[in-house]
C-alpha cells in the first residue's frame, strides 16, 4: 500500500463473448493509451502520491507484444521498479511477452479460463481452447507469476458433470487462487436476450452466491449454488493447495487476508 487502480483502455478487441457486456448492446469501441502515456501516468501516480503499486483493470491488457515490450522497457528506463498486476486472455499471452512483464515487476494475472469443457467455450464464443489455457497457465507459473483464475458455472449447456469437468480443469491448471462465480446474464448480452427467451433467467442480481440463471441442465437455483459450494470446497481443500499456501503465510496481513478467503468458502461471509 498504497495501491492505484489504472486503466490504459476502453473496450475489449474481441468482442464476441456472448456473456459480456463488452459485446452487447452497451460495447464500447476499443482504443488505448500509447506506452508513453500509460507509463507518464504511473510516473506521476509514483512521484506526486506515493504509489508503491499499480493494478491495471483493463478488460484485456496483455493483448498486444509490441506495445507490452515498449511499455516495460519505458518503466525501466524511468527506473519505476513497483510490482503491478494485470489481466489477459489466455490466447494472446506469449511465452516472451510474460517474461519480459515478470522481468517490469509483474506478480499476478487474471485469466477468464470460463469453463473446462471445449464445447462450452465455443457456446459462449470465447475465442479460446483449453490448449490455450493450458499452455498460458504454463508459462505464467514458470515464470513465478501468480494466477487469478475466473471460471463460469451454470452456463447454458452445462450439466453438473460438466462443472465438475471444469474444477478437474480448475486443479489442473495449478491456478494460484480460483473464483467459481455463477452465470448472470448481463442486460444487452446475447446470454441475457436468450436467457429470456428461455425463461430461465429468475431473479436479479443478488451477489456472487445467489443463482439467477439456472441452465436446463440443472433441476434449480439450490443445486447450482451447491455446485459453487462443489469447487470452492474441492479447489480450496486439496492438500496440496493448502501447502504451498500455508508456505505464504509471514506476515499477519496476509493471514488476515487467507481468514477472508477461508470465511467466504465455507460460506460464512457472502
């Protein structure tokens, strides 16, 4: 601390998720700041308040090699060496764009994994394969950076041997934390359209725990939320996690921070 959130760019150069709103009806157009200006911002964000470190949230900002490379050799030549963390699509990472992010102080990325099963992700137009995701997840961990992994339950098509498919993906992956967050049809999406034409969307958004769509392989919302309980449980509880997590633990902060993690899990915090 203390920690500025930072975006360098509007819109997602894909698009074609029919879950985002990237995509729908309220899409924005892509554009992006030059390196030169995202790295003039963080300059002032270091100089003026004090940033000791930055989180990017742009929808995608490890897209394009050429503008990663010119970005981190910027930071290194205004000698900002803070870490920062960003997201990325697991089909437009390469193995040398993240060595040379780690190199400029990189330590975290958030992937949309989405799903495990191959024939979901063409459903949802994710414009990514499994093999991708496997071979991102690679090459993030060798290069010692941590990995945020989203995945999507209750997507249209999917059945509970399918999202158990997708935790067994989950676990495979070696993903440093997982969030297993239920499917809510965005208003202006091609999900939420069909999903009202279905009629199984049935409640609005309620949080993170509540089931508002529930997909036809599911009997309804008490076993959708069961799931989720599913694959924090089993993602959560390997013993292998807890090990190299427990090896984390050195300082009370981040101790505090695992009790969170550990409350929301078991369902005592929402």
């Amino acid at each position: 601390l203390p920690v500025a959130n930072v975006i360098t760019s509007r819109g997602c150069p894909w698009g074609k998720c029919t879950f985002c709103f990237e995509s729908g009806r309220a899409a924005q157009k892509y554009r992006r700041y030059s390196p030169q200006r995202a790295v003039a911002e963080i300059k002032n964000l270091v100089k003026n308040f004090w940033i000791k470190e930055v989180t990017f949230w742009d929808d995608n900002f490890l897209i394009n090699e050429k503008w990663i490379f010119e970005f981190c050799d910027l930071l290194d030549k205004e000698n900002i060496h803070i870490p920062w963390s960003a997201c990325g699509r697991v089909n437009t990472v390469t193995r040398s764009m993240l060595k040379r992010v780690k190199e400029s102080g990189c330590w975290c990325i958030f992937y949309g994994f989405e799903t495990g099963n191959d024939d979901l992700l063409l459903r949802i137009k994710k414009g990514a394969t499994l093999e991708q995701a496997r071979r991102a997840a690679h090459w993030t961990n060798e290069f010692g950076i941590d990995i945020r992994g989203s995945f999507m339950l209750a997507l249209p098509g999917e059945t509970p041997a399918k999202a158990r498919q997708t935790i067994k993906f989950a676990c495979e992956l070696d993903v440093t934390f997982a969030q297993f967050l239920l499917t809510f049809p965005e208003w202006g999406t091609e999900l939420y359209d069909d999903a009202i034409k279905s009629g199984r969307l049935v409640a609005t958004y309620q949080g993170r725990t509540v089931a508002t769509y529930i997909p036809q392989g599911y009997k309804d919302a008490d076993e959708v939320r069961k799931m989720q309980k599913e694959a924090y449980m089993s993602f959560y509880f390997r013993p292998s996690f807890i090990w190299e997590h427990f090896k984390r633990l050195r300082s009370f902060n981040i101790i505090k921070q695992y009790y969170q993690g550990l409350k929301y899990i078991l369902g005592v915090s929402q």
